[in-house]
C-alpha cells in the first residue's frame, strides 16, 4: 500500500516530536517534511510536495489560515487537514473558507486523528462531528435568507448583480460544485481537469464576481438558482 505523505505545522516543537513520533507508528504513514510557522510551511511544501498537511492555525507571522491561502493555491494537490486547540466557530469556518479540507482539534482521540488523515488523504471532507453543526447551522441560516436575497437583490455587492452571464460556461460548471462543496480535487475528477486548472477558474470566477470567499459563491449560486436547496 502507498503511504501516505505528511508535512507537520505547528509552532511548538514538542508538538511537532509528538505527533510525529505518533504518526509514523503508523504502517501507511510518512512525515516528510515539517514547519514552525506559516513561512517555513509554503517553500517547504512546494519543495516536499506532501499529500497531507497538518495545518495548525495560530502561529507567530503568517497563520494557518494564510498559509492554507497561498498553498491552495500554488499546491493545489496538497490537501490541507486543520489540527489546532481551537473549538471555535469563527477559526472553523475561516479554515473551510481559506481551503482546508477537514478540520480536527488536538483534544481528539488518537484513532479518531488517524480516520481524519485517511479522508482528507482520500480526497474528502473530514469535519470533526462535534464541530459540524456550525456548518449545518449556517446552512439552515442561510436556507431562511434565500427568499430575502432573491427579494432584495441590492444587497448583493457589485459583482454578484453581474450575473451569471459575466461566466463562461465552464467557469459555472465549477462555481456549481463548489456551491455543492466539492473541493478542487474532486470538481477536478468530475470534470476530467487537474485540480492547479480548477484553482485557476476559481481565481477567475471569483476576480469577475468580486468575491472573496466560498460562502460568497455559495450564496450567489443559491440566488442566481444556479443551485437549489431542498
């Protein structure tokens, strides 16, 4: 079986040893490159090409959060897996927002650090259960706004009332599945292209529509009825 590559992230060294120490007790594991700051971890990961990364989020300079930016995207294929002490709304969903394909606290059970690898590994979202009701939360949120939004559609910044017609029709195939929250690698199996070519929509759906974030698209897929909620 092909182990899986792993760069760690964190500030603390001793957490670093630890979790390495850990990890590679595990026959499908391999750490193979580590970073104490948001700075260490770009170059290094674009030198180690690792296919998970660890990312914790609260770090002296560059955060994790800035670090998953930049590295979603100039590594596209490097998937982002959250590890910090943070329960907390506000850091779990700027992680989802800044790309980060799963997130888990350090409080978690071993196993339970080990299952969340292998998701993310395999391509998939991992959120920690005790975690994801914020994003079903908002969701549901979200769900009562529609008929505001589509109501009131000057409240929409200048280029979500461009419209859909301002996107090719590529561009609207993946702004759909990120709607759907698919992440770039698996829009990019749906889609027959690389997951660095569905980086490069994503830059240019979100330059002509003015949006900064995933929960912007996802909003303005929901009132241009790109995507329906049941």
């Amino acid at each position: 079986m092909k182990k899986i590559r792993l760069m760690l992230v964190d500030d603390h060294d001793v957490v670093r040893v630890g979790l390495k120490t850990f990890l590679q007790t595990q026959e499908n594991f391999e750490v193979v490159a580590e970073a104490g700051s948001g700075e260490e971890a770009v170059p290094r990961a674009l030198q180690a090409h690792p296919d998970v990364i660890l990312m914790d989020i609260t770090m002296p300079g560059m955060d994790g959060m800035e670090a998953t930016r930049r590295l979603r995207v100039l590594c596209p294929e490097c998937l982002i897996l959250a590890l910090t002490v943070h329960d907390d709304k506000q850091y779990f969903m700027q992680m989802l927002a800044a790309g980060a394909s799963g997130y888990i606290t350090k409080q978690s059970a071993a196993d339970e650090l080990v299952s969340a690898i292998h998701t993310v590994a395999a391509g998939h979202v991992y959120l920690q259960p005790a975690l994801a009701r914020w994003l079903l939360e908002d969701y549901q949120r979200l769900a009562r706004q529609v008929g505001q939004l589509e109501a009131l559609p000057s409240e929409a910044g200048e280029g979500e009332v461009i419209g859909l017609d301002a996107l090719s029709q590529r561009e609207r195939q993946v702004l759909e599945l990120v709607a759907q929250g698919l992440n770039n690698q698996q829009i990019g199996e749906g889609l027959g292209l690389s997951p660095k070519t569905i980086a490069r929509h994503r830059e240019r759906i979100m330059h002509k529509l003015n949006m900064h974030s995933r929960t912007e698209l996802v909003k303005f897929a929901i009132r241009t009825g790109l995507v329906q909620l049941h």
